[in-house]
C-alpha cells in the first residue's frame, strides 16, 4: 500500500494473454464449444504460469454470445476467493451493469467451468443468477492433484436445482482432466491443501 491509499484496493483484471485466447465475437453454440473454450482457458493459464488449472466463461443461453471469462488468479492476485468461476462472475456482472445475471430484462445466463465448482464457487453460484452449470473434470480429478473442494455434497447440488439451476456433469471431462495433469506434471502450487 502506498502512502498516499489510506485503505487497501482490490483490482481484478484479466492476463495479458486473455484477448489472444478468447474469441469475443464469436457465438458458441453449443455445450462442447462452450466448454472448450473454458478447458483452453484453463491450459492457456497453466502454460503461461499466470495461475492455476481452472478456467469459465459466462455465455448467454439461447444466444450463444460470450459475456465474459474467468481463469484461477488466486496466486497471481494474491487473492483467495479468485478461482476461476468467481472471476468469471465478476466480470459478467461488471460487463452488463447488475449485481445479479437473471435481473429484470436479462438474458438467461450459464456458467461453463472447466472443473466441478468447489464449495465457495457452488455457494456463489446460487447468488450469481446464472440458471445452468456445465462441467468439465469433476471433483476427484481435481483431488488427485491434492486440491481441497471444500464441503460440496449431493444436497448441495439438490438445493441448486431446487431453485431452478440446471446441472450438467462431464462435460468434454478427458479434455478437462487433460489440464489438471499438466497442472501436476509442471509442478503447479496447491494453494489451498
């Protein structure tokens, strides 16, 4: 902090890859298109050393358009709560002016993560106004890597499609997977074990 901020200042931005990566234009039509684009977020992350092996983006449903992306920035922004899922919802938010992704006049909006939330992400899910969850490797891959999700249990999920979330498992979960082992074979931190 400098001597002129009298208070910390939290900032999030992307990577300076992110705009090589990310196609902004394009529509995703479908679930493997959208997913694919979380799972290369996630290697683009591991490859360039910018944070770990977690990568989402936030597209609106029926259109297909791309509202934002999120890459895990917990070690790069020395920020705990920054897993891949948080940033995307943050920057969606940010983008269409609403603390809230199914605000009056919204498109419906859905989460593409390349990994099972963990239990802060799943929590943030319900508040985040997405109305579908698609994943990719699932919990146990990223165990392996001795990665703690945290308390996520069968009710949990229950509880979101009581409120009308819809979940999709295993999505493309090899390509997913794919990335939490090169994550593991470059010798990545766990920064949460």
């Amino acid at each position: 902090m400098s001597e002129n901020e009298k208070h910390p200042v939290v900032r999030v931005e992307y990577p300076e890859w992110v705009d090589g990566v990310v196609e902004w234009d394009r529509t995703y039509a479908t679930d493997a298109e959208r997913m694919r684009l979380a799972i290369s977020i996630s290697r683009e992350n591991v490859e360039r050393e910018s944070g770990g092996p977690f990568g989402a983006a936030i597209f609106e449903s029926v259109s297909g358009r791309l509202i934002a992306v999120g890459m895990n920035s917990v070690v790069r922004l020395n920020n705990c709560t920054l897993h891949g899922e948080m940033v995307a919802f943050m920057m969606a938010q940010q983008k269409i002016g609403s603390f809230s992704l199914n605000g009056p006049n919204l498109p419906v909006h859905e989460l593409h993560t390349s990994c099972e939330p963990c239990a802060m992400c799943l929590g943030a899910t319900l508040w985040s106004g997405v109305q579908r969850v698609v994943y990719g490797a699932a919990r146990e891959d990223a165990s392996l890597l001795n990665f703690d999700e945290g308390p996520v249990f069968p009710e949990s999920y229950e509880y979101l499609e009581k409120r009308g979330i819809e979940i999709v498992r295993n999505v493309l979960r090899d390509e997913a997977r794919a990335v939490l082992e090169l994550y593991r074979q470059k010798s990545g931190k766990i920064y949460n074990a």
